[in-house]
C-alpha cells in the first residue's frame, strides 16, 4: 500500500486530503489550524489521518502542502530586517514606485508600509549599460564598506539589485559573492535570479520581498522537515507554488516570493480539474474559508495566469494564478460602524478564538455566528460532529454588538450581516469577470472551502449566474487540488525586437537558452523525460506602446508559420483588450516566456453509473431556516451529503451537510448529483438568475 497526503493550511482550518493509490480512494479530514506554528497542525492532522485508518507513516509515498507562511509574514510584518544593495543613485526606488497610484485623488491614503527599514538602504558605484556592456566596474571596496555596516545594523537578508542586471548579471553575482564572503550568516537575494525582465522597479521589489521572506521561509522549512520525519514520514514534501505547481520544500528557500498565494492556487487546480470532469471549461471559483474569499476565474479549462500583482502593495513579478483575495469569510466580524451602518470583515477572529459559536472565548459577531441564527449551519455540532458549536453566544454576540446598536431584530441582524458579505464577495467575483471583459452569467460558479457552499446560491443569484456546482468535499477541495498539481517552472527573459522574419533566430536562441534551464532545474526534481513538457508564449505590443499583452505560441520553435499565427493572435487579443487593433503597425517582442512542466502522477477519478431510481434519504430533521430574500423562517429538511447518490434530482429548499462543510439550496433552485459526486444547482425560479 502506498498513500498521497495533500495538506492545506488556511487561517481558520487545516484541511487534509489521503489518497489510496491501491485502491483509488480518497479520504478528506479536518481540523483546527495553528497560527503561531503551522506546521503543529499538518503533524496533527497526519498523526490522526494515520490513527484513523490505521496507516504506517512509512507507507506515505508523497506529501504536499500549501503554506501561508509567506502570506502572514507579508500581511503581519513579521519578515527579516532586510538591507539593499543597489546601482548607485538607485536607492530610493523603492519609495518613487511607479508614477501610476492606486488612488490618484486620495491624498490620505497611506502608502504600503516600509519592507527596508530606514538607513538600510545603500547604492555603489557600478553601472551596466542597456544593452549589457559596461559603463562603469563595479568598486568592490564599496561593496565591502556597505556589506560591513549592514552587518553592524542588525541586517538579517540582503537584496541585490542593479541596472540592467537581467542582461549581464556579472556585477550582482560579485555582490553576492562578496556578501557570502564577509557576512555569511546573511540571507542573499539576488534579483537576476529571480526575474530575468526589465522594469526596474518591479524587479527590485520583487527581490527586496523575497529577501524579507527568506530566513522566515528557512525557519520554518527546517522545522517542517525535522516535525515530519519525527513522525516517520520518509518522503521529502512538496510546496504549492503560486502558480498552481508543487516544487520541493528545499527549493523554496531559495525563492519564498513564489509562495505568496500558495494554498488559493492549489484550490483552482483542483476546481480546473473538478470541471474537466464535468465538462464545464468555463468557470468561476469561489473558495470561502474562515478568514477570507479566494476568486478566480478559469476560461475554456485554462486558469487565468498573471505576471506580476501587488503583494501589500509592492509589486510581485512572478508567475502566479490571477486570484482576487478579500477578507470575507465565516470568521469575519460584523460590527455598527461610527455611522451607524453595518460593516463585514476584514478582520476576522481567525482560529482562536474564532467566532463567539465557538465556545473559546469569542464575543465578536461573525458571519458563522449569524449563520447559525438563521438556521442554515448546525447549531450543536460541525465537522462531522468532532466540534461543538454554541447559538446562544452566536445570538448574544450579535445581540450586544449589533441589534443593540442599530435596533434591529434578532433575524435582521443575522440576515444583514449574510446580505453585507454576500454582497463583499459580489465585487470580488465582478473583479475577475466584469471588470475585465467577462459576463459573469457566461461561467458556473464552483464553490468550496468550508463556507462557500453556504452562501453560493444566494450570491449567483445577484449576479444572474444559473448554475453552481460543488465538488465532492467542497472544504478540502484545495487539499485535494495539491494531489492534482504538477511540478512547473516558469522562466522569461526580456529582449526587445521586431516581430519580423529576420529576428527568429534571435527568438529561438533565447528560447533555447530557457529551455536549457528549464531542463536542469526538471532533473533536479527528478522529473522522467517521457514525463515532461515545454510551453512557450511571448509578450507583445505595438512599437512604442508601454504595456503588452501576452501570446500563446503552437511551439517554442519559432517558424515563419508561427510568427503569422502569433501576429494575428495579438491583433485579435488587442482588439478584445483594447477596442482596437491596427495590422499595419509594427508589432515588438518584449519578453520570452517558457513553462517547463513535470507531470506527476495523481489520483484518478472514478465516475459511478446514474441510477434512475435514485431518490432523497430520509432527512436528518427539519429546522426552521431564514433564506436571503425571504420574510419568514421556513421549514427546511436538513439532509447528509453521503445520500445524494449518482443520479438523484431534487429541488429546494434543503440543507446538505457533511464533515467538511454545509450546503445551503434555497427556494427556486434544483440539485442533481452527477458519477464523479458533484452536486450541480440550477436556479428554475424567476429571471433574476
């Protein structure tokens, strides 16, 4: 027998997915995470996963996790006491950013808070030209006289980055040799390492946060590693990227940057493979867990990738999956606002002590909590029964904090505090499909993590989207997304030239160059040929223009063919992104890009034959439920998820629950449960959906 455990860490919950690879059965288990040290509760979770189904650790043959690690460094300013080293005159870059703001016309809005601590910041002479030559040698005695008053300043990490460095990295490569020399204990980042592109400024932003996250990233990488060996576990772990890949867990110490939205991108894996299955190509997710509300949007199979994103307001140039992130979730804590006006989130109550339902020493209201009161969550117990839950805190929390601050009833307050998140989580979905060109009626919404069933009809409704679909166990499908993950690297290069026949080879030697790379870092992961794949793309634009759009190509080797079909795809893409296009302008390459993709192997899903006589279980009981829209509780079956065999058609009102999570169907929607166990609900009701 051998096993695969995926295991996903959110702020509220760890949840763990175990694969029999013998007998092609996956088993889902949750449990309360452990912010002050996360991997306690992904040791935990093992421990109990083999307990229960009376598992050798040695018989684990793959181990993945998403880490927030990164993330709460990030969002808590708890990373390294960094220093940098740059081209002279380049030291306050950080601080000019890039002439576009945010909020041009809010002159109180703070800027992101410092990541380089003041004085730390430090320029040498040296200077490389554009087009790689060099103007000015590197004066490595400064070098030196810097390195050692960084060191006498407490400096824990060290960036380097210098102009022009993705072209000609010699300069940086002896800065990091002089600070390995000198102050060895330091953490070095090295921005020609990690992105091989122009634009300065994201380029040293990207390099000054994975300096800030790296000895963080160690630390923690260390005590992973020796926790899971202390429980028997043989088998070296793997970690998400934020690109939706696993990699080795020692790789990421050398780039943690690349972990900033780890656990999210696991989640749109798995939903992309969820819908493979179902032959749904065209989806939107919705993974609502107890801290925050993950959207992501996937057309025609394909995640929507990103290139750079702001990461606590500074830009992050690396390949990651394009999720909207927004502090909604079941831990989320309502509250009167100064105006009297009833507010959502984003601070939530996390894990401890969590919402007032929880009986741990909560007293804030929280969406959980109001959940409760309305009847669509159990009001004794969750997850299977293994955790007890509370509702008269949940009722005295939101009475004291809310109805005697507003003068509502009991029911409104509840029923306010679902109709503000819902309404929170409406903008981050309109994010990924409105604002970018996408009618989100277009798309089915899937929805997992822990609450996301809850609330998904309600939201898709206001939207007009007609079909949501949840997965098998909606509140471990990230977990389950890390057995369904390959290992993926995504290099890019920046050299400008004419789309034209006489710079292809030009264009193929650069992408020879990635490909070579590409293949040395697969060998280093231990990636078989026959199991190995190579896609590339380019970003263009038109000559002159600042801003580029990126291309799929049919093959890195570049071919006449090619180039037509690459030309003709940025005109149709500019004219989608932009309202126009114009083939008579010349069109410029700018930078390269090469994915080198390891597959590896995952479970596979088996689909159950329909049954035509599949009818509902008997319901555990009815309870008395308040649906979004609706003046008057009513009475609602509560159903467990393990009846709804393949097959079975129903209409709501209902409440399905499970271990992982509970599903909300209201009035004027249909479910039927398909071979793989997805449930699909369809709105039949009036035209608002």
């Amino acid at each position: 027998m051998s096993y695969m455990i995926g295991v996903d860490v959110g702020g509220t919950f760890t949840d763990l997915s175990l694969y029999n690879t013998d007998a092609d059965e996956i088993f889902n288990y949750k449990l309360s995470s452990t912010p002050s040290d996360p991997s306690r509760a992904i040791v935990e979770g093992i421990m109990a996963v083999l307990e229960l189904l009376d598992i050798k650790a040695g018989e684990i043959s793959y181990l993945a996790h998403g880490t927030t690690v990164a993330t709460n460094a990030l969002i808590e300013k708890k990373g390294a006491r960094v220093g940098l080293i740059t081209t002279e005159g380049m030291k306050d870059l950080m601080e000019i950013g890039w002439q576009k703001r945010p909020n041009l016309y809010d002159l109180l809005r703070p800027k992101a808070e410092r990541i380089i601590p003041p004085g730390l910041k430090c320029e040498v002479p040296e200077r490389i030209l554009y087009d790689g030559s060099v103007k000015t040698p590197l004066n490595e005695e400064a070098v030196i006289r810097v390195i050692r008053y960084l060191k006498k300043q407490g400096a824990e990490a060290v960036a380097v980055c210098t102009l022009f460095s993705y072209l000609s990295p010699g300069h940086e490569n002896r800065i990091k040799e002089l600070v390995q020399k000198y102050f060895p204990e330091a953490y070095v980042s090295v921005s020609h390492e990690l992105v091989h592109e122009f634009r300065e400024y994201s380029r040293m932003s990207t390099t000054v946060l994975n300096a800030y996250l790296g000895p963080v990233m160690k630390k923690y990488v260390e005590h992973f590693e020796e926790s899971v060996k202390q429980v028997g576990v043989k088998v070296h772990p793997y970690v998400t990227q934020s690109n939706g890949s696993i990699i080795s867990i020692g790789e990421t110490v050398d780039c943690p940057i690349k972990t900033a939205v780890s656990g999210p991108s696991a989640g749109v894996i798995g939903a992309a493979y969820i819908g493979s299955l179902c032959g749904l190509k065209n989806i939107i997710t919705f993974d609502m867990g107890g801290t925050s509300i993950d959207v992501s949007l996937i057309e025609d199979g394909k995640p929507q990738m990103s290139n750079e994103r702001l990461v606590e307001g500074y830009p992050a140039r690396i390949p990651m999956i394009d999720i909207v992130t927004l502090g909604a979730g079941g831990g989320s804590i309502a509250r009167i606002d100064e105006g009297g006006a009833l507010k959502v989130g984003p601070e939530s109550a996390g894990a401890t002590p969590g919402p007032a339902c929880y009986m741990r020493g909560g007293v804030d209201p929280c969406v959980t909590d109001a959940n409760i009161v309305l009847g669509k969550l159990n009001s004794r117990r969750i997850l299977g029964g293994r955790m007890e839950v509370d509702r008269e805190l949940a009722e005295k929390a939101i009475k004291a904090n809310i109805c005697e601050k507003s003068g509502l009833s009991l029911p409104e307050a509840a029923a306010g505090i679902i109709r503000v998140v819902n309404s929170n989580m409406m903008r981050a979905i309109r994010i990924v499909s409105v604002e970018r060109g996408y009618d989100a009626r277009d798309f089915a919404l899937m929805a997992f993590g822990g609450a996301g069933p809850l609330h998904a009809c309600e939201v898709a409704k206001e939207l007009g989207i007609r079909e949501v679909l949840i997965p098998p166990n909606p509140g471990t499908l990230c977990s389950l997304g890390l057995l369904m993950a390959d290992t993926k690297f995504d290099l890019s290069r920046s050299r400008i030239m004419l789309a034209e026949a006489g710079n292809m080879a030009a264009v193929n030697q650069v992408f020879e160059e990635m490909l070579e790379e590409g293949r040395i870092l697969l060998d280093k992961e231990k990636i078989p040929e026959n199991q190995r794949t190579f896609t590339a793309s380019v970003d263009a634009r038109y000559e002159r223009q600042n801003y580029e759009i990126n291309i799929p190509l049919l093959s890195w080797k570049m071919t006449e063919e090619g180039l037509d079909l690459a030309l003709e795809r940025f005109h149709e893409a500019h004219e989608k992104n932009f309202g126009y296009c114009n083939a008579n302008f010349k069109v410029q390459l700018v930078n390269f890009r090469l994915s080198a993709v390891g597959e590896i192997g995952k479970p596979e899903l088996v689909c159950k034959t329909l049954r035509e006589d599949a009818c509902l279980p008997t319901p555990q009981e009815v309870r008395l439920t308040l649906f979004t829209g609706e003046e008057a509780y009513m009475k609602t079956p509560v159903y467990d998820r393990d009846g709804f065999v393949p097959g079975l058609r129903a209409a709501g009102p209902m409440v399905i629950e499970q271990m992982d999570c509970t599903t909300v169907i209201p009035p004027g929607w249909d479910v039927t449960a398909d071979g793989y166990g997805n449930l699909h609900i369809r709105y039949s009701g009036g035209e608002k959906a």
